[in-house]
C-alpha cells in the first residue's frame, strides 16, 4: 500500500482494495463524507493528478488477525508537493490510523481505513 501510493500506482492501490470498501470519512454523524470503490478511483486519480511528490512513511504499530478479519494499526508521517498556481508547496503531517482486511481468495483486501 505505501508503496503504491509513494509511485501513484493507481491500478496497484485498487488491486489491494476489496469490492465492498466502505468507509466512513472518520465521521459518525453524517454520511456527507461517506465513501466506498465507486469512489475511490476518482480519489486515486484526484491524487495523482495534483501532486508532483508523495512522501508516505508508515510504522505498523499492532496486526490482529481473528480468521478471515485483520487490523492493522499504524502510524504514517507524509508530506505532499503541490502547486498553489506556479508555486510548489508541501503539506505534511503525522497521524495514526487502522486498516481493515478481509481474506478473499487467500489474497488480504482492503475493506475499510484509507
């Protein structure tokens, strides 16, 4: 996943993701910011488009696996290059976050967390 997304690899990042992504936007009350696949190649693409460099580091924190469901908690610094007109910018920060998988086909997918 990090990797991809360092490359903008958009067809490698919605190989990894399952066809029943959903995800909430970090939100609960309201489905305003909502998101599931039918979505996310716009994002991918959004991205891609509008930023000349990622920058995308990840410490994986705690994996819990109970059968077919997986956890991943991590912490991720990034930093992206932009242009504001002719001007290029960054914007960076730190976060935490967690991704879920599910096992379909013996591959691990995506379902929630981007």
């Amino acid at each position: 996943y990090r990797s991809a997304l360092v490359r903008k690899d958009i067809g490698s990042l919605q190989r990894l993701i399952s066809e029943r992504y959903y995800d909430n936007g970090a939100t609960t009350d309201t489905t305003r910011d909502d998101y599931g696949t039918d979505e996310l190649p716009e994002l991918f693409e959004l991205m891609a488009q509008h930023t000349d460099q990622i920058k995308y580091d990840v410490t994986v924190k705690n994996v819990e696996i109970k059968e077919d469901i997986a956890w991943v908690d991590y912490e991720f610094k990034y930093a992206y290059q932009y242009k504001v007109g002719d001007s290029p910018t960054w914007d960076a920060g730190l976060d935490v976050n967690r991704l879920e998988l599910e096992s379909e086909d013996g591959e691990w997918k995506i379902v929630s967390g981007l």
